[in-house]
C-alpha cells in the first residue's frame, strides 16, 4: 500500500513539474492547499544543480519545507544536499531568491510540525509510519 502511494505521489508531482516547467513557474504554485516551490540545491556528490518542486509553509522566517520523502524511510536527496551545503537558491511566488537551509529542532521544529499537520497535506500519518526523525528545513532569505 505505501508503495503504491508512494508511486502515486511521484505521478503527481512529474506532472506537476511538466506543468510548472511549460508555464516558468507562473502555474502550479500551489497543490491543493499548500503553495509550491522550486529548490534548487548543490549535489553533495557531483556539485551539480539540482532542482526539485516541494510544497512549503508559509512562515515569517523564511518557507519551511517538510523532508517526508513521500513515506520513505530514508531522508531525501534534498536534505541531504542542504546539510552538505546550506546555501540554495528558490522560487516561490515568481520570485528567485538566494537562501540558506536551517535545520530546526526542538521546540522550533515541533512548532512547525504542528503547522503542517494543520495545513494538511497527509503530513499526520507519516510521524506513525517512518522510523526515521523528519527533517524539517526553514529557508531564510540571504
């Protein structure tokens, strides 16, 4: 079943990239509820761009994205790019912006759990199935 999802899931978000990428960013920036970026990280092993789009709250501090990995128990490339090297650029709202990842905890990080799983997105489900802690990544503005 979490397979099948997690299949599901990258359906989407082809399509949504495909959608994304033909309109530069002006459709698809928001799925359902949750407004859409696009991140673009430095592979930790290549140093080559990498780009991905990812759903993100909206917050003061910066948009915090959600390392769920669609239920994998394995962090995402992602995270583990931005731990390698913070430094990022993103779009969100048409906007490119030059950012840096921090990675909260804490009482930081419960906050903006809590956040999530009030904005929906099946966030709630993934605490009970993943082994793994969920690596949640504020990007400030540089």
């Amino acid at each position: 079943m979490v397979e099948a999802n997690r299949r599901m899931v990258r359906f989407q978000w082809q399509s949504h990239k495909l959608l994304w990428r033909l309109s530069g960013g002006r459709l698809g920036r928001r799925i359902g509820t949750m407004p859409v970026l696009e991140l673009v990280t430095t592979g930790r092993k290549t140093g080559l761009p990498r780009q991905i789009l990812i759903t993100y709250l909206d917050d003061p501090g910066g948009p915090t994205i959600i390392g769920t990995n669609a239920g994998r128990n394995v962090d995402p490339a992602w995270v583990k790019n931005l731990r390698a090297n913070p430094a990022a650029r993103a779009r969100w709202d048409g906007t490119w912006h030059d950012v840096t990842a921090v990675e909260l905890s804490g009482a930081d990080h419960e906050t903006a759990w809590n956040a999530a799983v009030a904005a929906g997105a099946g966030y709630a489900g993934y605490r009970e199935t993943l082994t793994r802690p969920i690596p949640i990544i504020r990007l400030q503005p540089r």
